[in-house]
C-alpha cells in the first residue's frame, strides 16, 4: 500500500483533479517527480514547483539529504521551459508533519532555501485537497474490492512469539472485536494516519 511510485500517481492525478494549478507535468524519470504551476497573487510570474516524493524522512539517511536538495534544485535552475521562480519540494507522504527546511547539523545554515520538506499533514491538502487519511482509506477501498476479486493463499510458516505480540498490540489498540477477530480495516488506517506516537 505504501509503495513510493503508487502515490506520486495519486498525487499527480489528485493535483490535475483539483484544478488549483496552471500545469501539471507527467510523472519524471530525471530527480523530480512531476512539476506543477500556480499563479501567485500579485506576480505576473507563476511558481513552478518541482516535486519529488518519498514515503517517510528515514528514506533517505542524513548524508543524502544535501545531495538530494543539490540534484533536485539543479534540475529546476537549469529548467529551460522555467520563466518564473521555483521551489523545490520533498513530499513526505505517509509521515505527519507539517513543513520544514534542512540544515546542516553543525552550521545549522540551510542547504537550500528555495526547498522545503512538506510532510503530509501539508502535503496533501496542498497538492490533493484532502488529508492524508482521506487517501489511505480510498487506496483501502481499492485494495478491498480487489481483494473481493481475488482470492489470496498464504502458506507462510509465522513464528509463535511474532502471532503473540500482534495480537498483544492489536488488544492495545482496539483493533480486534470480542472474538479476537481483526473487523475493522478503517480502525487500523485511522490509528495510523491520525494518531500521535504510534
């Protein structure tokens, strides 16, 4: 469910359907993922922001991060269809947050100021109109109409002691009903998207 190249899809298609941007570029083989345009209020420039997303921060280790901002921002400086300003975003898709800016550790000067890390608490309403949990649980609707469809065999052997501890987790987190039966998929999207310290 949490493959990277599923959401920048949804992403893309999510921000074409919102109708909030004056150009959406397909999905990108080079460092960003797509590009999109918005007008800015008061600027006869439109923004061209370019995207590339990952599923959590920890996608990428510390000593990345500079290299990463580096490429991406390289790609939208030598952008030869690019009139306006830029931005370059890191969309976090699946990590609650807020926005940000990396910085070195040691300086703690930015190693970019024209890009921003965006975690899906802003991520999503901005590029999509709806919260990240509004989107798993469509992805789930999916999955669970496929699953109608096919019938899945799992002959996997589980260690006892990893059985015990899920369901001591689930007991938890009310995720099983009076039988011990897990019965509520959404419970379990809520529990991840909208709470704090799972």
């Amino acid at each position: 469910m949490n493959s990277g190249w599923r959401y920048q899809y949804i992403v893309k298609d999510c921000a074409l359907s919102s109708k909030r941007f004056m150009t959406i570029s397909d999905i990108g083989a080079a460092e960003a993922d797509f590009n999109a345009t918005i007008d800015v209020i008061g600027s006869k420039d439109a923004l061209s922001i370019y995207v590339s997303i990952k599923n959590r921060i920890n996608t990428m280790g510390g000593q990345d991060w500079p290299k990463a901002i580096h490429a991406l921002e390289d790609v939208a400086r030598t952008d030869k269809n690019r009139t306006g300003p830029y931005i370059c975003v890191f969309g976090i898709v699946i990590e609650k947050g807020q926005r940000s800016i990396k910085r070195n550790a040691k300086s703690k000067s930015a190693y970019s100021v024209n890009t921003e890390v965006w975690l899906s608490d802003f991520f999503w309403p901005f590029f999509a109109n709806y919260a990240y949990s509004e989107i798993a649980k469509a992805v789930l609707d999916v999955l669970m109409e496929d699953a109608k469809k096919v019938k899945v065999v799992n002959d996997s052997a589980i260690p006892e002691p990893l059985i015990l501890a899920f369901g001591e987790e689930c007991h938890k987190h009310k995720l099983l009903d009076e039988q011990g039966m897990f019965n509520d998929p959404l419970r379990l999207v809520d529990l991840f998207c909208n709470s704090n310290g799972v």
